[in-house]
C-alpha cells in the first residue's frame, strides 16, 4: 500500500512541470494503455490478495 501511494506521489511530481508548461499533447492511444494497466493493477492485485489468504489458512 505504501508503494503504491509513494507511485501515485512520484507520477504527480512528475507531471507538475507539463502542466506548468500550459500541459501537452497526449495520444488517444494511451487512453488504452492507462485503462490497460490499471486493469492489470486490479488482477495482480487481486491475486496476491488470495494467495496472502490462502497462506493464512
């Protein structure tokens, strides 16, 4: 969990100077890619959340 809000704060300083520059262009194609990952985020997700459960047992 941590890691995850230690990425979330690194991405947003990351994107500060893009949007201090007036923002950027971005391709519709990485709309895909963002909904690709997060989708892929959630299933890994998932999977380690059961197999921490299933060690438990």
């Amino acid at each position: 969990m941590i890691m995850r809000i230690l990425l979330a704060l690194t991405m947003i300083l990351v994107a500060v100077p893009a949007a201090a520059q007036a923002g950027s262009q971005v391709p519709e194609g990485s709309n895909l890619m963002l909904f690709g990952l997060g989708l892929l985020g959630v299933i890994v997700g998932r999977r380690a959340s059961m197999r921490k459960n299933r060690k438990d047992d």
